[in-house]
C-alpha cells in the first residue's frame, strides 16, 4: 500500500514500522528528507551544512546491510558544538572556522552504532550561548526559533528530520522545543557521555534531542545512554504537582492560561493534581544557576579568551567577565546554595509525582537578536533533573505552546510514563 504521508513527515518509530514492513528504505527516506532540506533550508537556515553524497552513500550501504539497531536507516542532525569526525565543528564561531575533530564525540558515536545516519551539522548560537546564528522559525521567519539550540528544534520542527541532538546549559533544548512545537527531552545531568561537546559549564552542560514523538523517546535516551530504553511506568491515576515557580508572573497570560487549563483538565480525567509552591531557596537557583555558568564559561575558555579575545561577541565576553569577577567564595556559596535545593527537592514531592510547569514564557517572540527567555528552564538544568517538554496547542499568533513535565526524583521511566498518560489524556497527537 502506498504511504499517506511523505516519508519525510515520519517519526521514528513510524519510519522503524516501514522499515521493518518492507514499505521503506532508509536511502527513501534520506530522500525525502534531503528534498524537504532542498525546499525549505532557503528560509529556515536550520543548517551549517550538510553531505548529502556521503549521507546517501550511508543509506545505501546501511539498507544493503539490512540492519537492525534500534535507529537503522533514521537521518539525524548534530548540533554543531557537538564533534563529529567528517564535518567541520565549528561552534558558530570564528576562531573555529574550518576545524575538523579527530573523532566522534562519544554521543555521535553512539549513534552511528546503532544505525543512524548523520546527514548534517545544525546551527547553534556562538558556543551554545546566547549569540543567535542564521536560522529563523519555520513558521514565521521574523521570529526567533529559540536557542542555543536553533537549527536542530526548526529542523524537526519543519519536518527536515526526525531526529537532533541538542545540548542544555539553561534552557536550550526545552525553549527551542517548545517554540517549534515538537517534542524536547532534556535527561538527569551527566546520564549521556558528553566526551567530545565543546564544554560550556561542565556542571550543567547535558546533551539533549528533539523529536516528533513521544514514542520515540525512550529509544534514542537508551541509545544515547548505552543501555536498554527505559519502559515508561503504566500508570492509572498519575501524581502530578502544578508548579508555578518564583517566575510565574514572568509568563505570557496565554501560558499561564494553558497551564491552569491542562491541570485542570489532567485533574479530570483521573490525576491527583495538587498545587505546589516551593520553598523560598528554590526562587534563588535560576539566578545561580547565571552565576554557574558564567563562572565555569571563564574556566573553560581560558584559551579562547587567552588569544581569541577579539573573536568573541560582546555578550560571550561579557559573560566571561562576569565569570573572572565572581569570587572563589561566591562560586562556592552559590554552588551550595544549588545543591541544598538538589537534595531538598525529592523530599518536597511524593513518590512517582511528576510537576507541570512552563516550557517557556509564551510563543517563540519576534526578533532575531534574541533566542528568548529561558527563565523557566534554568532553574530545573540547575537542579540536574529530567525534564519533557510535549506540543499542546498555537498561541494567538499562530505559534506553538507547550507544557514541560519534570521528574523531582530523576526517575526517566516514571516522567514518560506520566507524560504519555497525560499526552493522552489531552488526546495530543505526539504518538505513533
């Protein structure tokens, strides 16, 4: 039977289901994808470049092998602070025009193991900070598509691949997900190997992806955590607490509104919803969390700001000033003052309780000198836990709204268990 839909516009797990029932072909599908890239990279910009000779040779030689790894024949983007070892990993900067690691990084290589195909090197802001690069939103080009991770969320989000990888320092897998409407999973800190990503703040720098469904999910954290996918927890009556954080008033009314109106709605369809409010120290971990990275940014580019100086944007610079004048007790004082609120917050929560909190302050915001605020991720990356972020509905402009769901105890299986359970409850399309 012919296919509906272009193949183009498969998940993975639909992509796998074809493979195996002999309707598709990794080389088709690779296709597609390049002629969607073909159409629509003019306007989006979701690239720093891509091979497509060598991405084809890949299919061709993959669906000759009739493979069977668990991402056999599935296209995939790289974020470009990730190295991979046959294209350049440039950092959306120029100090590193032209520079070609020696080798995969450990998640790259991950991937390629279990029959992915890399077909290109998305777009980042300069070394996954807050300088945006080229790429714009899908549906709407005077928008930003968030960031640091920009060309991977628009690439998925515009139907180019199934499959990104992303990296999360404050909010760069979540935003982004959340303003291109697809799904964002950002894990447990230090759960992937990030042995080849251009650190940024090694205390909170965690690699992350974007994909179109919930299915999904488990299949590339189990590739990219080298071990079996985790089965997401059946659940009836799920816990969920409704967290509005210190920054509530910071989202937009659309985004409250959501917020309010899926908890409500989770509520009747079997959940135990209650209403949490966090202890007072948790309203100081985002602006530590500033404090973190700024601190370990100045440690870790050392060489660039060395020699380099120049090369850098006036905002990269600047944070790597503000890093140089934190004081050793400041760092530390700051740094205790996270990891109290790390060991306090499985305690505020029961057990197998998911909260329900914002993606992001509204829809992705028109400009592109900026990627967006990322005042409602930075909190949860500073605490280390798992955090999902699900497509719900368009905002009144027309732009994707989401809701992220974080797991407090680290649990993965019981955050997509949960999220599954409310993604059908909401009767969201993020399956299959």
């Amino acid at each position: 039977m012919p296919m509906k839909a272009p193949p183009y516009e498969l998940s993975i797990t639909a992509a796998s289901a074809a493979f195996t029932a002999g309707e598709l072909t990794p080389e088709a599908l690779l296709e597609s994808c390049l002629d969607r890239i073909s159409e629509r990279e003019a306007a989006v910009g979701a690239f720093v470049r891509y091979d497509t000779e060598a991405a084809i040779d890949a299919a061709r030689r993959i669906g000759e092998a009739h493979g069977t790894g668990p991402l056999y024949g599935i296209p995939v983007g790289i974020k470009d602070i990730i190295n991979t070892a046959d294209m350049p990993t440039e950092c959306n900067s120029p100090i590193y025009k032209g520079h070609r690691p020696a080798q995969d990084a450990v998640c790259v290589s991950r991937l390629r193991k279990a029959g992915a195909i890399i077909l290109g090197k998305t777009v980042t802001t300069e070394f996954a900070s807050s300088f945006p690069g080229k790429t714009r939103h899908p549906r709407d080009s005077s928008r930003t598509p968030g960031g640091s991770s920009s060309g991977s969320a628009a690439a998925v989000g515009d139907f180019m691949l199934p499959l990104a990888l992303g990296t999360q320092t404050g909010g760069s897998v979540i935003r982004p997900s959340a303003f291109n409407g697809v799904v964002g999973y950002k894990p447990a800190w230090g759960l992937y190997d990030t042995t080849g990503v251009k650190p940024l703040a090694p205390g909170l720098d965690t690699i992350g992806f974007m994909v179109r469904s919930l299915d999904d999910v488990p299949v590339v954290s189990g590739v990219l955590a080298d071990r079996a996918p985790s089965v997401p927890v059946s659940v009836e009556k799920p816990k969920i607490a409704f967290v509005r954080t210190a920054d509530w008033e910071s989202a937009d009314p659309e985004t409250q509104s959501l917020l309010e109106e899926t908890a409500a709605r989770l509520g009747k369809a079997g959940a135990v919803v209650r209403d949490v409010v966090l202890p007072e120290a948790f309203g100081r971990v985002g602006p530590c969390q500033r404090i973190i990275m700024a601190k370990e940014a100045s440690q870790a580019f050392q060489h660039e700001w060395a020699h380099h100086r120049d090369a850098l944007s006036d905002g990269f610079r600047s944070m790597i000033e503000r890093g140089l004048e934190t004081s050793t007790a400041e760092a530390a004082d700051t740094i205790a003052t996270v990891e109290r609120c790390r060991a306090q917050l499985p305690e505020l929560f029961a057990a197998g309780e998911i909260i329900l909190t914002p993606s992001a302050v509204g829809e992705a915001p028109i400009g592109l000198h900026s990627t967006g605020d990322s005042v409602f991720n930075r909190t949860w990356t500073a605490l280390h836990v798992p955090c999902l972020t699900v497509p719900v509905t368009d905002g009144p402009h027309g732009m994707p709204l989401g809701v992220q769901f974080v797991g407090p105890h680290g649990d993965e299986s019981t955050l997509l268990g949960t999220a599954r359970w409310a993604a059908q409850a909401l009767d969201l399309p993020v399956f299959g």
